[in-house]
C-alpha cells in the first residue's frame, strides 16, 4: 500500500517557533529570523526519514474566514496578534517547501484541518500519516489513517491510532468530536459546555456515546452537571459542529503531483542562503568533488627551478604553531621543504624576498608563523583570502576561496596549519591539497579582480593594510593587570549587594544568570506581565521597570556581570607573558569592509557607559611613552554628504558648523540659539539613522516617540537634503539591477536580497544597499589612512607604534619627544586620506592611558 504524509503547516510552525522562543533566536547574519523555519524543517525531514512517504502534502490555513466563522462569529476570536519575528517566517517556510520539491495547499473559507481530513478520506486505498500538535485531528483516524503527534519540542513524535487513542482517552476516533462539543477549545474559543472539563467530558461520553445521546438522557444526570448541561445544549451542539472537520471539500489536489522527488540543487541554494549549516552538512549535493592529484616528495637539495613563478606555498607548522616546513606547488608536482632546509637556503631565502609571485592563503597568520622582522622579508605575495573576499564579499574567508570551485575542498587550513603535535604524513597531504587549490584557483581570482575593477582596491589598499595589521599585531598593547584586579573586585563587590537585593525582592536564592530561573521567578513567583514569550531579554526587561523593583536590579547585575565576566576577568587569559594583548585583526569577516577585532574583540569595550569606560584605563603606554587616539569627526556623514552632493550638508561641514544642530534648525524649524539639548539628541538620532536606513517605527522605538513623530522627522529630514532621498533611491534601483553596490574605490557588497521573494528580507537588502556604500567607503578611507600614517612613521624612523584600530580610531604608542610630530603626522594623513567634497577632520589627544586618550 501507498503511503501519503499530510502535515499540518500552522501547527508545525507555531510549535517550532514557540519550542526554541526561550533560547537563542535564530538569525541569520542579515538578521532574519528562521527559528521556525529550522524547527519546521527538522520536523518534516525527521517525518520524512521516518515514514519514508510515496506523496506528501503540506496544509495551511490562510487567515482569512473561514465557513466556521459564518456560524460562530467568535471562532478564534481570542487569539493573540502573531509576533513579527512569526509573521516574516511563514513565507520562508512556503519557500523551504519549494525548495523541497514538497507540495502545499491553502484555500480560502477552509482550514488547513478540512484540506487534510479531505485527503485523508479521498484515498482510502493509501495509508495516510497526519503529522501534527493539534489533537482534533485524531478524529480523521481509521484503519488506513494514523495521526503522528509531535510531544516534547521537535524532537518527540507520537503514532496515535485507534488502540493508542482509546489507551490515551477510552474514546473512539469520532467522539473526539463530541469531546470538543462537551469541553471547547479555548485555543480556538470553541466554548463548549462552561464548567465542563475533559475529565468529566470523557465520562459523560464513556455513559453516552455522543452529545446527541446525552440530550437525550440528561433526566439521568444529577445536581449541577445536569443543570449545566441542559442550559448550555445550544452551546455543547455549536460546539460540535465548529469541531468537526470537515471531509469533503472541493479543493483542486492532483495525487499525481504529490510525489515526492527531493532537489537536492535547491536545497542546497535555500540552506546556504539562510545560513542552515547543520542541513547543509547532511545534504548530498551530488556535486563532483574535484581531488587534486596530492603525490608529493620531500626535497632536501632546493632547486631554483622548482620555485617557479607563479608558485603556491603553504606552511606546516606543529602543535605550538612552529613552522616545521613548507608544501610548494607550482606545474612540477608538489614537493616538501623542511623548514631547516629552507632556512638553510639561500636559493629558498632569496626566493622569499624577490617579487617572484607566491600564492598564499592569508599572509598576515604566515609572516606570524615565521616570525618575520621586518615585512620586506618576503614579497611578491598573492593572498587568495584577502582576494577571493573581494570577489564574494558576500561569502566570509574560506567560503569565498572554496567557492571557485564546483565541488568541495576538503579540507580545511587548521588541518594544515597545525592539526597534530608532530608534523605527519597525513598533515602533510593536507597541505599539499590546499597547495594544490591555491594554486588552481590563483588565474580565476586575479582574472576576477579584472573584471570587476578590483585590482587598485587589492593592491593599493587591502594587501598593504595586511602587513600593517601584522605588525600591530605583533606590537599588541600594554596591559596593566592591577588594574583588571581592582575593577574585578570592585565589581565582585557590587554584583555580591545585586545579588542579595534580589534575592531578597524574590524572597528566594536562585540563579539570577538562568533565563528559565529568572522567567519563573518574574513570571511565576512574582506575577509580572510576560504574555506568551515570558522572555528575559532585555528589551522586554527594559518595559517592566517601574512594574516591580526588581527589574531595575536586574538590569545593573547584568551589566556589572559583563563588566565583570567579559573585561576585568576576560581580558587577563589574553595577556601575553610580555603583558600586552595582541588582538587579531580580520580582513576578510564584514561585508561592508570594515576590520574586525578577536581573541579578544577589543573594539566592543563600551564608551557609552562609565564603567565600560573604567576599563581602558587597564590599556597603558609602554615606559617613556604615552598614549594618543585619533579619531575621525562623523565620518560617515561626510561621506553621505559627498556621495548624495546635497548641498546644505557640503555647505554646514565646509563652514565647520555642529552638523546636529543644523539638521535641528531644519528639522524643528528653529534658529541656531533655539536649539536644544533635547533637539540636539533627536536631530543625532535621525542623521545616523539615515545612514542605517532607518524607519519610522526604529526611529520610534529609539526616541521614544510615537511613530508619526517619528516619520515627521525623517520626512522633514528628506524634504531639507532631497539630494540625499534622490541618492539613497538610485542606491537601491542600481543595486536592485545588479545585484550589488559600490563603495567610492569599488568595493562590492553583494546584496542578493534586494530581489527576494520575501517582503522582510528585501526591506533588509535596501537598507543594506543604502548603508553599505557609506560605511564601506568610511572603512576603505581609514585603512588608508593607516597605510599612509604606517609609510610615513617608517620613513621618519620614529620610534612610536600604531597598535590599535577601533572603528572610525586610532590609537599609538608615543614615545616621548615624539609627540609633536605624531600629531601632526597623524592629523595630517587622516585628513588627506581621500579627496572629498567636504573637509575631513580628525581630532589627536593623548594621555597616560586609553581611557584619558579617548
């Protein structure tokens, strides 16, 4: 016999978005919610896997009326508004479904209950499998029906036949019809008989039989139940009906296009979209994986001719991350160099610092691995990570090396760079494959760099920077850890009071850092109003004080808890034995351009606050020196202010007037002396949230505002600058036609989502279409302007060190008698870094340590 799955599409979403609400909401890097789409996903592979089905369809209901609410104007009535993160999913859901190859139905008037019951019953010669949470739905069970009902999450699932039915109820599959009559349903405000229960439902019916049956014995019932039941017989037959399914509706369902034939390609494309990685692995994309040839020798005698050019060279180094030697492919098969041999070499040596090309993946981790001095010990490099970035900027670090090629490299660089204590055979084929990749893919890259007008970007900007980036690394930052230990145990003392005020608001000891703690407490033990979320985010927190007194105690322990945690006991495991800490700055992570800072992220310290602030003055100068921070004046609206011309702006920075009193002047229609505080902030608030493409309800919820003040601000924003809606439209047209935009020295960020199905996700793609060129640009004049200072302090030969890139600053070691003539240096190439229309300025303080230089 035929097997047929029927799913419940409503019910499956609802119990996967609601079962994983109270952990981590799923996101993708773009922000877009899929928790219920990853929960729904494992729910139907999971029934898939186990059921094995010959035809599958998925039911939803389309949430308009339905012929329920034609008899009882109240059916549902009691329903809560979906949530937004919710509401954008369903569609991905439909589009998961597609991707599938699985086939849905929705039709007005009808639920998502009646399409399967018709189903179900149509073809009495299938074996049907109803997947659901939703229990009317046993009512459908027969001899060929079956109803699978998920328990626990997404991870249990229950067959419910008529044994297990009657086991479960002692009801036949038809009374749970009458069931539904007798006690309602008050997820879908079915009333039932009022005081009426499923307990005393069932035994009703065990007497009965049916509703029909007990009107016509209610002489037998007695006191109470029997008064209840007669006045409330037009309710318990309302009832009923409203809870039978209906199982003969005219819906347009072709068996035939029910089978079910996985496309594996599309799979593969909606995985990789939403970032479901755990689907991606598992999937067999059927994709050719292209195995280069890894035969290799070990030489000891290192020929010149075996250094060709272009060549690929990858290091393998051991446990401690020493360099034990070296893999080398170029047209002659890949050979082994130990590290001794190299070094010993002057063939090797003079090879490394000539401009014969040298592909590599990552320069900046290889000139670390070897300790290099001086940057010029090596040259002629072609970093494939910095440069297959640039060509997918959508795509971070390895993913967008790996993606030139049809199948899958397998393989990964922690395999070559350092996988096992000893350097091994193994090891060693590892690094010959990458060796082998690097070498392949090195053509397609550069010719994409071509194509694409990359090349300046590349090689004027991105691969210099890495050199600079490797010798801030190495430089690092001095820490003072007494420091670290008086905020830790000021702070200890401060989260010790926390604690004990809220236990004793609680009027219980529990764990304040358990989200599922703190919700019974709040929510349980101290009746806050939660709703159905009963989160303890902070958002949601950030709406109860004032309601209880404990929130407001919450609030402080969680800051003094990350205060703690993170910086004052975080930041010492990354203290070197020279007691600096040397962060990693990444190239190749954020689509816009921008640097990123790990192990650890030193350009998440926070300013806005003053304990977050406290923490900078662990960072110290090294002894005879000070420290200096540069920072740039709103880059960013210099930049949007050249790129849109608008006019107002160009003139209000050129004449060096505070750009958030201006916008105050226009937006408020006040002169310069009129402008407030108050309308300073509102004014701020709007000219950074242009560039982020704000709306009027984000802008809303920033100020605390309604939204048509809100809107009334951004209009009157864009009726003052038109030039900058002109530009921020052309953005999104440009971007919309091809897929992509660009910053002023070309960087593409790739927004594919500019063009998706989903209303959300294309929202997203045009405020990051908007956003992008602005923020890429003021990353791209930064690093420049790191490039210049670098070259400048090197040809002067001073002593003092750029160390730190934070954002829109930049911080250095001054040694003293140095300082003069790094603040001019410094202010100076910051501020001719890039030609624009309106002047850049960058502000130099300095101070014992960065806390006094910021």
């Amino acid at each position: 016999m035929k097997k047929m799955l029927l799913i419940d599409g409503n019910s499956l979403v609802f119990r996967a978005y609601h079962a994983t609400l109270y952990g981590n909401m799923m996101r993708t890097s773009n922000g877009i919610p899929v928790n219920a789409v990853f929960g729904f996903a494992s729910m139907v592979q999971k029934a898939l896997e186990l059921l094995k089905p010959d035809a599958v369809l998925v039911a939803f209901d389309t949430g308009h009326k339905t012929f329920r609410h034609d008899v009882f104007e109240q059916y549902k009535g009691t329903r809560k508004q979906l949530d937004d993160d919710l509401i954008v999913q369903f569609p991905i859901v439909r589009e998961y479904l597609d991707a599938m190859n699985i086939s849905r139905y929705e039709k007005d008037g009808i639920e998502a209950d009646d399409v399967i019951g018709t189903m179900a019953k149509k073809y009495p010669d299938w074996q049907t499998d109803i997947l659901s949470s939703d229990k009317d739905l046993l009512q459908l069970i027969d001899n060929t029906t079956s109803v699978w009902l998920m328990k626990k999450g997404m991870s249990e699932i229950l067959e419910v036949d008529s044994e297990k039915l009657y086991e479960m109820y002692q009801l036949k599959p038809q009374q749970i019809i009458d069931l539904k009559g007798l006690m309602g349903d008050a997820s879908d405000n079915i009333p039932g008989i009022p005081g009426v229960g499923e307990k005393t439902a069932i035994k009703l019916l065990t007497d009965y039989q049916t509703v029909e049956n007990l009107y016509e014995h209610t002489e037998d019932l007695k006191g109470k139940l029997q008064e209840k039941v007669v006045e409330n017989k037009d309710l318990a037959y309302l009832s009923k009906q409203l809870a039978t399914i209906c199982i003969d509706c005219d819906i347009e369902v072709n068996l035939d296009t029910l089978t079910f034939e996985p496309n594996v390609s599309e799979q593969f494309d909606f995985f990789s979209k939403y970032e479901m990685k755990t689907f991606l692995r598992n999937l067999d994309t059927g994709k050719t994986v292209v195995k280069p040839k890894l035969a290799y020798e070990v030489v000891t005698d290192i020929d010149a001719n075996r250094l060709q050019q272009p060549t690929a060279i990858t290091p393998l180094v051991d446990f401690e991350t020493k360099v034990q030697g070296f893999m080398v492919k170029n047209d002659a098969i890949c050979c082994y160099i130990s590290f001794e041999n190299a070094m010993n070499s002057a063939v090797f040596r003079n090879w490394l610092s000539s401009n014969n090309v040298k592909i590599v993946y990552d320069i900046k981790a290889i000139m670390h691995l070897l300790d290099i001095n001086s940057v010029n010990d090596i040259n002629g490099i072609f970093d494939l990570m910095i440069a297959s970035f640039l060509t997918k900027s959508n795509l971070s670090g390895w993913k967008s090396f790996v993606e030139y090629y049809q199948g899958n490299l397998t393989v990964g660089f922690d395999d070559a760079y350092g996988s096992s204590k000893k350097v091994n055979d193994k090891q060693s084929e590892y690094a010959c494959e990458v060796s082998c990749f690097l070498y392949a893919v090195y053509q397609k890259v550069v010719t994409k760099l071509t194509d694409d007008d990359l090349d300046k970007l590349y090689y004027d900007l991105e691969y210099p920077l890495s050199k600079v980036l490797y010798e801030m690394e190495k430089t690092g930052i001095r820490v003072d850890i007494d420091v670290l230990d008086r905020i830790a145990s000021e702070t200890a003392a401060i989260l010790q009071s926390l604690t004990e005020k809220i236990y004793e608001l609680a009027n219980e000891e529990f764990n304040i850092n358990s989200p599922k703690k703190l919700s019974e407490v709040l929510y349980d033990r101290l009746g806050l109003p939660g709703g159905k979320k009963r989160s303890t985010a902070v958002d949601v927190l950030e709406k109860l004080e004032g309601v209880h007194p404990i929130i407001s105690q919450i609030m402080k322990y969680r800051k003094y808890q990350k205060l703690y945690s993170t910086y004052a006991e975080g930041l010492k495991k990354y203290v070197y034995p020279d007691g600096r800490i040397h962060t990693k700055y990444n190239q190749c992570v954020t689509q816009t351009g921008r640097l990123s800072s790990t192990d650890p992220n030193l350009q998440n310290i926070s300013v806005r606050t003053e304990e977050g602030r406290e923490i900078r003055k662990a960072f110290v100068p090294n002894e005879n020196s000070v420290l200096m921070s540069a920072d740039y004046s709103q880059i960013e609206l210099r930049v949007l202010a050249d790129m849109a011309d608008e006019h107002e702006l160009i003139d209000a920075f050129c004449n060096e007037m505070d750009i958030h009193t201006k916008t105050a002047m226009n937006v408020f229609g006040v002169s310069e002396t009129e402008v407030t505080s108050l309308m300073r902030r509102k004014a701020k608030a709007v000219n950074f949230g242009i560039v982020y493409g704000i709306s009027d309800f984000g802008l809303a919820q920033q100020l605390q505002i309604s939204r048509e003040e809100a809107k009334a601000y951004i209009d009157k924003y864009l009726e003052t600058y038109p030039r900058i809606k002109g530009y921020m439209e052309e953005v999104i047209t440009y971007c919309q036609q091809h897929g992509y935009v660009k910053t002023l020295l070309n960087r593409r960020r790739e927004i594919p989502e500019i063009n998706d199905k989903n209303y959300m996700t294309r929202e997203f793609g045009k405020r990051a279409a908007m956003n992008a060129p602005i923020q890429g640009t003021a990353a791209d004049l930064i690093k420049i302007a790191m490039i210049n200072i670098h070259n400048k302090m090197s040809q002067l030969q001073l002593q003092s060190k750029m160390i730190l890139q934070v954002h829109d600053e930049l911080v250095f070691n001054v040694v003293n008698g140095e300082y003069e003539v790094m603040k001019e240096l410094v202010e100076k190439e910051m501020a001719a870094a890039m030609k624009l229309k309106v002047p850049l300025l960058a502000n130099c303080v300095v101070g014992p340590s960065w806390y006094e230089a910021k």
